[in-house]
C-alpha cells in the first residue's frame, strides 16, 4: 500500500509494458532490412518483458485498469501484428493467399486477447481453473509461429521444413491453437520447492549458456517442449475435473490422491455385481424337495460351480425344462 504514493513505481510497469510494444514493432523492422536472427530476438525479448510487467505490478501494488489495456494492446502488437508481418516478409511477400494466413494469424491473437479479459471476470469458475490458460497464451503463440524460420536459421538452407504449403499449415494450425480451448499449464501457480531451488538454478544457468551459444537451436527445442506438454497439461486438466477433492490440497497431497487412485485401478478393484453372484448361487445351489440338503459351494468348487452354470446354461439354450418332455411333432404337422 505504500507504493501508491509514489508515482515512478506506479508508471514502472506501464514502461515495461511499452518497451515490449517497441520490441515487437523493432522486429518488423529488422525483417524488412532483412535480419530476420533480430527479429525473432526482439520478439522473444518482448515476450520476456511481457512476463514481467504484470509480477511487478501485483509486487508492487501498481496494478491498473489503463495498464492491463496497455499490457492487450502491447501483445497484441507485438505477438499478432509483429510475428505475422515477419512471416509475410520472409515466406509470403507477393502472395495473396500468405497475406490471407497473415491476417488469419493476427485476427486470431487479437481474439485471444480479448477472451482472455473477459474470463478475467468469471467468476464461477472451478478452483483449478486458475492453473491453465484457456488455449495457449499470445507470447507462445507468437514465438511458436516463427518455428519454421527458427528451423531453417538453425540449418542454413531452404527444405520441406520452410516450404509455403507447410508453413501455411503451420501458421493456421497455430492460430487454431490460439482461439481453441484446449487447456495449457500457467507458469504463474507452479510453486517451486525449496530443495528444488538449487537444481533450477543450475538449470537456469545451463539454459543461459545455451541461448548464447546456440540462440536458435535452443529457441526450438524451448518452443518444442512447450508445444509437446500441450497432451500433459489436457490430461492433467480432465484429472482435475474429475477428483473435486483435489481442488485445494496443496501438490504433495494431490500426488498422493493421484497415486492411491492409480493403486486401485493396478489392483483391479472393481464393486461387487451382485446379480451374477446371485444367479450363480441360484444355479449351484439348488433346492431339494426335501429341504434337507443345501449344497455350499467353496472357492475350491470352481469346476463344480463351471459345470452347473454349464448344465443350466445348456437347458435354458434348447428352451426346456428338466422334468418337461419334448413335444409331439405331430402338433407341428
């Protein structure tokens, strides 16, 4: 609360905010003079700082209507206009139907967008809800269209991989992604914990090393790794809906219903069907008129309980009963 008195903090993540906008509008640029290397690292450097202009907002109490106007607009521009104007120019230029895709591209970001607001003031939905992102999120969806350049920036010369029929199935399929509601993880409730931190640490440091060494072949497998939790993160979500009691237990509580649910599914517990019991014991067991002998049928019986089922099986099949005789066929002539 003490921040609110303090209008440089307050304007900080507005800057943020529009220092993506100028990073995403700089890789049309960089296309167009055709340093297509720059500009993929200016849309990653806006989908970095994307990331961290809300945190620091809720971090410092500076959160705005105008800023998450601002924060819609900026992506929008800088993961709908940018990648798909970069596309045009390396792919598409001189064809109408690459502009089409582009256009197909930047319309369904902006689509995105603009769910995502309005599911902001939802507010019946489930505890879990707030885990995933409805479709994946814009500065994904941006990056991942670009996988194809990626590729062929990585391997240095044109293939199958950067055709036009591909890429504009690539790009559509993309799109398609955006606007579905297929369910992604959100990177914004995963919780660390502490004897993890030092390993992803490390990790993070072994990530720098490779984005400097190898910015474009790590860039892709990034992009890769995202795209292949897409199955993981619908599985998890479906599990969810599912098992309410795993709503609000924290994860270690949540693996352990996980893993007692998945023990009773390896042990084949099943409930009792009581009318195959029922009838079994009707046809092993039956009564005779004297009353004086009752068969009980032991686990041991079980070729004893085969044969009977067998023998009533067979009677019930020709339609007769044990003390009927076989109709005349003179009846029948």
């Amino acid at each position: 609360m003490a921040y609110r008195g303090s209008p440089g903090v307050r304007v900080l993540p507005n800057a943020i905010t529009v220092l993506a906008m100028c990073a995403g509008l700089s890789a049309v640029q960089f296309a167009l003079a055709g340093q297509f290397q720059a500009a993929i690292a200016a849309i990653a450097v806006a989908a970095v700082l994307d990331s961290l202009d809300g945190r620091i907002a809720r971090l410092l109490d500076a959160t705005s209507k105008m800023g998450a106007e601002l924060d819609s607009l900026a992506d929008a521009i800088s993961f709908g206009v940018a990648p798909a104007l970069v596309l045009y120019v390396w792919r598409f230029e001189g064809n109408r139907v690459g502009w089409v895709i582009a256009l197909v591209f930047a319309v369904c970001i902006i689509l995105r967008l603009a769910r995502f607001n309005t599911l902001l003031d939802d507010t019946e939905q489930p505890p879990y809800a707030k885990e995933f992102f409805v479709g994946v999120p814009a500065p994904a969806g941006g990056l991942s269209a670009l996988l194809p350049l990626i590729v062929t920036l990585q391997i240095g010369h044109d293939g199958w991989w950067n055709s036009d029929a591909l890429v504009m199935v690539w790009t559509v399929g993309i799109a398609a992604l955006l606007i579905s509601r297929i369910p992604t993880l959100s990177l914004k409730t995963i919780k660390v914990p502490a004897r993890a931190v030092a390993p992803l640490l490390v990790l993070v440091g072994l990530l720098a090393a490779a984005v400097i060494t190898y910015p474009m072949m790590a860039l892709a497998c990034a992009l890769a790794v995202y795209l292949l939790h897409v199955p993981y993160a619908v599985r998890r979500h479906r599990w969810l809906a599912k098992h309410p009691e795993a709503w609000d237990v924290p994860p270690k509580e949540r693996r352990a219903i996980r893993r007692a649910h998945g023990a009773g599914r390896r042990l084949g517990l099943r409930p009792p069907r009581i009318r195959r019991v029922a009838g079994a014991a009707r046809a092993v067991w039956p009564r005779r008129n004297g009353g004086a002998e009752h068969g009980v049928l032991l686990p041991t019986d079980a070729p004893r309980m085969r044969r009977s089922l067998g023998r009533a099986r067979n009677w019930r099949r020709i339609g007769l009963r044990r003390n009927q005789s076989r109709p005349s066929t003179r009846d029948d002539q």
